[in-house]
C-alpha cells in the first residue's frame, strides 16, 4: 500500500478566526459561520473577495454559497464537503490543501459554526429520531432495542473493553480529563476557564454508561471557528508566520461502522487512526518523537488512550503508563490539548483543535510549548476519520 502522497508543505494555513464558545449564542449559526470566517481573513490580511474555494463538513448547516454571499465574496472555483461528524475535523484541510496544491483554488476557506448546545444537542444520539430508512442508519437497529443510544453509551462498549483487556481504570480516564482542565483553567476562551478539576471531582462526577462518568464527555458547545489555506510561497507573504500542512489524511478500516464497530476481531484500538498514523508519518517523513504537541480528539476519554497507541507514542496498553507523572501536561514530554480540548475549551466538532494547533506554531497559544516544530492534530475518533500534521517554515 502506498502510503506517502505529494502533498508536503504544498499549502499553510495562514488565517485563524473564532467567535465566543457559550451554551447561548443569540444568534443563528449563519451569523457565527460569518463572524469566524471574517476574522480569519483579518487575521491574514485576505478579504472575502479573495476566496474561492471552501471545504466544509457535510453537517455544517451552512452552505458555502450562503456564507461567501454574506461576506461579500464572489467566484468559487472549489467546495466540498466531509461525512462521519467529527471524524470530517481534518478532512476539510486536507481537501483545501490537495485543491491549493492541484491549481483548483488559491485561497481556499475551512469553517465549523453550530449552536449545538442550545439547538442540536448531539449527545442525545439516536433517541426520539423519526424512522428514515437510510443504510448508513440501520445497523442503529441492531443496537437501539438494548439501550445503545446516545454516543457514550457507543463508545462505552469499547471502554469496557479496553480496560478488561489492558487492565486499565477509570483513573487513567481521569487523567486525561483532568490534563484537559487544567489547560483549559489558564485558557481566556474556553468555557472551563478558572475551573480545573482533581482525580477526586472526576471520581465523584456521575455515571453517564458504565465505566464513563460526566468529566469523561466533552462539551457541548455553542460557536464557530475557520481557517484560512494558501499556497506555501503565498503564505510567506502574509501577516502571520505560516502553518505548513507538513501532511493531510484520511482512513477508514475494514469493518468500519458509525461509533459502532463491534464486530472485529478486536475493539481495543482504532484501527482507522491508525491508517491516518501511518500515512501522516510518511507523507511528513518524521517519526512520533518528533512530535512536541498533539492535539487529539477528545469527545470521550478513553479514545484518547487508544490514539496515543495508534500513533505509536507507546505501545499497544502502554498509554496508562505513558500519561502518569504529567507527561501530557505542560511541561512534560508530550503536552495534548493544550487549549483544554472538546473537554475544556469547547465542542466545535474538532475545529478549535485546529487552530490551537497553527497558534503552537505560531509560538502564540496560551499554554504555549517550547520550540514547537510539529503539531499533531487528529479528528473525531469511532468513525472514519482524518489528521494533520502542522509544521514550522
């Protein structure tokens, strides 16, 4: 299988652009798309006029043709659109940097904008939905009748396994949530700001499915976030120090359900990041201890453990072990989420990730990590997914 592609340090992102993260935003979705979208081209010294290309997830609720008319933009030459949720958190930047590297745009815009929190609560999962016989939805059916119905309780059932398999504990899920708070304490824009948590608040917090508590779900968050692509050699002649998209992927495994791949030979791990993993590495040509901070999808706890381990930071049941002793806090070996993640920060589908992952190569993220040459940042994990890899110039 070849897994290397031509897309090294082709593209950068160059722009960056966020609204408030709440639980009550006052405004449609289509206000925050367009407040975040404008503030990345400020942030880069482009205008909407400028833009003719958007990539997008297939759940974003606004159209490109409606966000690039409410700018006040022109000719798109490029749009797309990413399925699987959040696993789509990388691809939009993967497909803004193969249409910059093919010639199909130069100047190509990535958004997120939902109020998730006070409209679509996704937590809620499958649970009063009308019938719609679609395929991508009726292995739910095999599942719904036994009580899996919200996303928790989907991710759940590989949790339980992991820590059968690897003897791990509910402890080593409450690190992850605790390292999450603890960046997101120090973070302005987050919603947990000034509010970290203990092992003891994570042991107390409710069960939400056995063996996950509250503090091991993330947020659900009301807000937009977008990012502006460019041409690497453009990229050089804009306001901010550029973002190298040193690699962009996608993988889906074999046997690959929506949250619910139960039926492999083995449900200890995600091997769909692990194909995103391998294919990363080798587009970038670097190796995981090269790698100062990474930024992993944390809609629950446990998929952390497992990413750690796909992306070979340690071995497959090692990453109890690796994550003690503050090693994925600041100022340990390997620092995640060190804007607080889907657990601190805020619930954007992933998108936030992205752009705390260009301010660490900016050298400008609040919890900054010293001499950042590459950032990891990965998508939504129990679905088909995507990665990147952010390098400096």
């Amino acid at each position: 299988m070849r897994l290397a592609n031509g897309l090294k340090d082709k593209a950068a992102i160059v722009g960056i652009g966020q609204t408030e993260f709440s639980k009550r935003s006052n405004r449609t979705e289509l206000r925050l798309a367009v407040e975040a979208v404008g503030a990345a081209l400020e942030d880069c010294g482009l205008r909407a006029t400028d833009v003719d290309g958007m990539s997008l997830y297939t759940m974003e609720n606004n159209p490109a043709s409606e966000v690039i008319h409410n700018l006040g933009g022109g000719d798109l030459r490029f749009f797309s659109r990413i399925h699987y949720g959040g696993g789509a958190a990388c691809g939009p930047i993967h497909q803004a940097a193969m249409a910059i590297a093919s010639g199909s745009a130069d100047v190509v815009v990535c958004y997120r904008a939902m109020n998730e929190r006070s409209e679509q609560r996704f937590g809620a999962g499958v649970q009063d939905r009308p019938n719609a016989p679609k395929t991508e939805d009726v292995h739910f059916g095999w599942y719904a009748p036994f009580g899996l119905l919200t996303p928790a309780a989907w991710v759940a059932m590989f949790a339980q396994r992991y820590l059968y398999t690897y003897g791990a504990t509910t402890e080593d899920f409450g690190r992850i949530a605790v390292a999450a708070r603890k960046h997101a304490a120090t973070n302005p824009a987050a919603w947990f700001y000034e509010r970290p948590i203990s092992l003891d608040d994570h042991r107390n917090s409710r069960w939400i499915v056995e063996p996950m508590r509250l503090l091991d779900c993330c947020q659900e968050s009301d807000g937009a976030v977008a990012v502006v692509v460019v041409s690497a050699e453009r990229a050089r002649d804009l306001k901010q120090k550029p973002a190298l998209i040193r690699a962009a992927a996608q993988g889906m495994a074999a046997d690959q359900r929506m949250m619910t791949s139960y039926y492999r030979d083995d449900i200890t791990g995600i091997p769909e990041m692990g194909l995103v993993a391998r294919q990363l590495f080798a587009t970038a040509k670097i190796d995981p201890e090269d790698i100062q901070t990474a930024i992993l999808y944390d809609h629950f706890t446990p998929f952390v453990l497992a990413q750690l381990e796909e992306f070979g930071f340690c071995k497959r049941g090692e990453a109890k072990d690796f994550i003690r002793d503050g090693r994925i806090e600041i100022g340990g070996a390997l620092p995640i989420n060190t804007h607080g993640g889907q657990l601190g920060e805020a619930y954007i589908h992933g998108m936030n990730g992205i752009t705390e992952g260009v301010r660490q190569i900016r050298g400008t993220a609040v919890n900054q990590v010293p001499n950042v040459e590459h950032v990891l940042v990965t998508a939504g994990t129990g679905v088909p997914t995507s990665g990147i890899i952010l390098g400096c110039d």
